[in-house]
C-alpha cells in the first residue's frame, strides 16, 4: 500500500509528522531554495521511472550556494535519499518529489548568513499540471520577472516564488492557463512554473541563462532532442514580446508541465491555433523518454523499484 511520506531532521516518516515551528526562518523569510523531481509511471513496465535526478540534486546544491546555506550537501548522499523516500512511499501511479534545504534557525532577522540549515524531502501523487493535449493559452503579465539584482531566479528559492505566484494568478483569473513573464528591460523570460520555446523558421529559439530564468533541465531536455532527433537547430538569445505574435509554434517545458504545446497569447493565435507539429513531436519524444519507452536515454532515469 502506498504511503505519503517524507524525509525530515533525518528520518523517514509519514508525512503528518513532518511538521516546522512556526518561528523557522524559511517560514518567515521565505529562506528555503527546493526542486521538483517528477516519478514517471509505466504501467506495462510496472515501474516508476524518476527523471535526471542528479541534475535537480546538483541543481539544489547550486541554489543553497547562491543562498549562503553552511551545511554540507552532498549530491549523492541526497540523490539515494530520494530514491529511498521514493521507493518507500511505493506510488503506481505518476507522482512527484519536492527535496528543500531550509534556513531552520528560529532567531528574528532576514540575515542568511549564520543561520542554520537543513534538508527535508517530500513526495506526492500528482498527474497533469497543464492540459498535454488541448495546449495552454497564455498572457504576457503585467508582473515583470524579478532581476538577478533582486533575487536571482537560477536558484529556486521559494520566496522568489511569490513573484511567479502574482503572475499565475492574473493569468488564471483572465482565463488563462498560464502567465509569460517579460524581464525589467521588457524581454521575454519565461513562463511562471516552465520555461519558454519559440519556434521561427524551424530554429528552436530560447532566451538565454542571463535573462532571468530558471536553467531548466526539461528545457535542455527538450533542445537536446530536438537537436539529436529531429536534426533541428536550436538557438539561445533574446526574445522580444512581439515576436510572440508571430512565432510559427511555442511551447513550454517544466518538471510538471512536461513539453506543453502553447496556442494562444494574448489572445493571437499561435500558427493556426493548434498544437504545434515540432512541438507534439517534441511532445511524445519527451514523454517516452522519461516513461522507460526509449533505450537509449535510460541512463536519464533510475527505475524506483526494479533497481
Ligand atoms: N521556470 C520556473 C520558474 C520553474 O518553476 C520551473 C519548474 N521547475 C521551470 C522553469 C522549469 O524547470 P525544470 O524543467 O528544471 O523543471
């Protein structure tokens, strides 16, 4: 039988007994920097497939850095945590892990240097966070992404995430599935949970590293197979809003979203509105990727339970 449990002060256990003091400093500050981890399930393999579970881990490690976190956190030590938890938990069905290290301190004061920290890891059953099929209409926000002068957005700290809470919200109370947000200098950055593809003339164009965004490994993901199996070139440079308009395809990429098909921004359709041909191909490449399909990008999964 399945259990939801977690990872917290150095045990397994289940999820009701992984409770914070309300005076943490990640509570108050919003001093925790976290990853999303995705478990694939196969149900003609009978397996759980977790994706690239080093790179969210390294990915961590980078953002406890960029937040002056003084514990030691090693990337394999936390992987096989995962992976336990994961196997522990014993979800059939697609599911997702959330590893965070946390400023556990309870002291008064927004300081990060000298304050505690620790590690703790959930996991849950979730299915689709964005529609795969019908394609996600988006809005250019009125909130712009916050700077890396701010509060760097290539480390996933959860207090950055009010930024991208604000701009969810005015997408999905205008209707739409998702927001984009424009950097302070008005380029394009990237969606509020995903990053961003354009399409023009068949190169892959996406903004680069310096410009505000999360450096996405399901993005890189889906370059990498574009470029490898669909022979298409791929391009990383600055877009602008207006380019929107007139892009033959867009789609997005995030851990959640997987490779979601965009068709609508601001309300112009993108192409003729549907899907995208690249990106549905993108679409089923990604998908048997992470689902155990294609052989030769295992090396990107670890099975939970047939390992
Ligand atoms: N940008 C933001 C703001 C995100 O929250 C996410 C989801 N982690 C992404 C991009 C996509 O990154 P990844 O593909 O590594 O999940």
């Amino acid at each position: 039988m399945s259990q939801q449990m977690a990872y917290f002060e150095g045990n397994f256990v289940p999820i009701e007994e992984a409770n914070l003091n309300v005076m943490t400093h990640a509570f108050n500050y919003g001093s925790a920097v976290f990853e999303g981890i995705r478990g694939n399930w196969n149900p003609a393999h009978e397996e759980l497939y977790l994706f690239k579970v080093r790179e969210h881990i390294d990915r961590l490690v980078q953002s406890a850095r960029i937040l002056r976190m003084n514990g030691t956190y090693d990337a394999d030590e936390i992987s096989n945590l995962v992976v336990e938890l994961a196997r522990r938990c014993d979800y059939k069905e697609d599911m997702y892990i959330r590893p965070m290290v946390y400023k556990s301190g309870l002291d008064i004061g927004p300081a990060i240097h000298s304050v505690e920290d620790k590690l703790l890891i959930y996991v849950r059953p979730l299915g689709d966070y964005l529609d795969p099929n019908a394609g996600a209409t988006v809005m250019t926000s009125s909130w712009r992404r916050v700077d890396d002068t701010s509060i760097p957005a290539r480390a996933k700290v959860s207090g950055l995430y009010v930024n991208n809470g604000l701009a969810t919200s005015e997408a999905k109370q205008n209707g739409m599935t998702e927001a984009i947000m424009l950097n302070q200098d008005g380029h394009v950055s990237e969606g509020a949970g995903e990053n961003l593809v354009m399409i023009r003339n068949g190169v892959l164009i996406s903004p680069p590293q310096s410009d505000n965004i999360l450096e996405g490994i399901t993005l890189d993901t889906a370059l990498f197979l574009a470029s490898e199996k669909l022979n298409l070139p791929v391009e990383r440079r600055t877009i602008d809003r207006s380019e929107l308009y007139i892009a033959d395809e867009l789609f997005m990429t995030g851990t959640a979203a997987h490779v979601t098909p965009v068709t609508e921004v601001d309300r112009v359709p993108v192409g003729d509105g549907q899907p995208g041909i690249v990106s549905r191909k993108l679409q089923k490449l990604f998908f048997d990727a992470i689902t155990g399909e294609l052989t030769e990008y295992e090396s990107w999964l670890i099975p939970v339970y047939g390992e």
